[in-house]
C-alpha cells in the first residue's frame, strides 16, 4: 500500500499504553495511520487518540469505539493486544485465575471485535488483528489458563473469516514468542534463561519485531485465519 492510501486509514490498538501494543501504535503513526489506543490510563504515544476502557466491561467498550469513531471515523484496523497472565500449576490455579484471564484475554478480545465489526461491514472492508502467543499451539506449564485463551484466538480469527471474509474483512493472529516487556521481565531468572536456550535465535525478540508483522497484516487483503509466528522459531512446527 502507498503511504497516500495509508494516510487516513484508521487504527484502534488495545493496550496501547506500554509494551507490544505502545510499539505497535508507535509503528502506525510513524507510517502515517490515524490511531486510537484504547487502555486505562492515558500514558499514550504522542499522537494516539486516548479511549478509555477496561477489557472486562462491555459497557465500556462499546463506549470506548463510540468516542474514538466520533474523533477518527469507523474503525479500519483492530489490533486487540492486551492481555495478562495469572500463572500457576494446574492443580493449584483457582477458578477466578483461570477466568480472570479468559476475561481479558479472550472474551476482552470478543467484546473488541464485535463491536469494531459492526463498521467494517457497513465499509466493506477490515482488519482484525489479534496478539497470540507462542505458548498458544505450543503449551506451556504453569499457564493452562493463558495458552487455552491464546490457542482460543485462533478459533475465533478463523470463525471471523469464514463469517465475514467475503465482507472484505481479514481476521489474522501474530503469535509471540519471547519479547522483551514488562511481562516477560516478571518470569523468574532461571525460567528466563531455560527459554533462551530453546530458542532458536538465540535471543528474545523486540517488540519493535512483532509491530512489523502487525503493520504487514493492516496492509495485506489476501491473508486471513492465518497464525503468523514471531518468535525466532520457537514454537516451529506449531
Ligand atoms: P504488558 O504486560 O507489558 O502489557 C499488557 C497490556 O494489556 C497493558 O497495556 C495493560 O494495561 C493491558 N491490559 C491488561 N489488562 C487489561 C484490561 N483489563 N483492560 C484494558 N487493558 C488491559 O504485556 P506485553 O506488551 O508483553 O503483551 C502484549 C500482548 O502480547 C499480550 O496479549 C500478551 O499476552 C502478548 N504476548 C506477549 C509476549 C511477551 O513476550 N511479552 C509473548 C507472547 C504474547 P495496564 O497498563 O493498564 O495494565
């Protein structure tokens, strides 16, 4: 796409306040997008647009796209990227660590796209944009609530596909591997170091990497349901 038919092009990111989703709106004003960080406070990148809401209230929201659509128009480019973990072993994970997650991280992602949706089809076009994680098809111990919300992406972005692919709407998932942010930092030394010794590269990836796999899928029209793997080939095979 030329840079004078992305101009204009709007951009909502979820989580846009730190981390992936701070690069990834980062990436987007740099290449001239018109963007919107929905998150719950406003420590956001020069030149995004501040929409409030937490990924657990569907009032707020639908609130949230309603503000940002007044400010930018309907939304073009969804990238639902925030998440959280609440790691423990199974036969220890309570009720509320397993939910807690699915909340955020799947039904947080739901509420996002059906209302980002209901533009996209009037326009007849869209991109949905969804941040996996490795962990998704490759399983991870300790993170049963986490990797079923992350593997839970990939039914969804292929059921969005067949539902409304021929609405001109993509629905692709990026897959993380291990990227340098504030949730990884959190993983305990010896985890940190067992990881890097199975990764391929040899290294943790930049969240700057993951931005360039996301602004590659706003672009592309012909790509969807795909799981697009960043993370030095880790989870190869997956
Ligand atoms: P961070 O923990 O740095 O950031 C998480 C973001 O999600 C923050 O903006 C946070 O907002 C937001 N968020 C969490 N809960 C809510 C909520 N209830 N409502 C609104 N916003 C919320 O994580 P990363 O940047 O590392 O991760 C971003 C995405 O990438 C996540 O989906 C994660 O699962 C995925 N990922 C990350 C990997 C990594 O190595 N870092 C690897 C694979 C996937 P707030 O600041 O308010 O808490």
């Amino acid at each position: 796409m030329s840079e004078e038919q992305k101009q204009g092009r709007t951009v909502v990111v979820t989580g846009a306040n730190r981390g992936i989703g701070r690069a990834i709106a980062e990436r987007f004003v740099a290449d001239g997008f018109r963007v919107a960080g929905i998150a719950r406070s406003d420590d956001l990148p020069e030149g995004v647009f501040f929409a409030h809401a937490d990924m657990t209230d569907t009032t707020s929201v639908d609130a949230a796209f309603t503000a940002i659509e007044e400010h930018q128009g309907p939304t073009e480019v969804l990238v639902a990227n925030a998440g959280i973990t609440k790691d423990t072993l199974l036969m220890r994970m309570t009720d509320e660590e397993f939910t807690d997650v699915v909340d955020v991280n799947l039904t947080g992602v739901f509420r996002c796209v059906r209302r980002a949706t209901k533009g996209m089809i009037r326009k007849r076009t869209g991109r949905i944009i969804m941040i996996s994680s490795v962990v998704g098809l490759y399983g991870s111990p300790g993170q049963v609530n986490y990797a079923a919300t992350k593997s839970g992406l990939v039914g969804m972005a292929r059921s969005i596909t067949r539902e409304l692919g021929a609405r001109g709407i993509t629905a692709n998932v990026v897959a993380p591997g291990f990227i340098d942010t504030a949730m990884t930092a959190e993983l305990p030394e010896a985890t940190q170091e067992k990881y890097l010794a199975s990764i391929p590269a040899g290294r943790f990836g930049a969240t700057d990497e993951i931005a360039d796999a996301v602004a590659f899928l706003a672009d592309a029209g012909y790509v969807s349901g795909a799981v697009i793997p960043v993370d030095g080939g880790l989870g190869m095979g997956h």
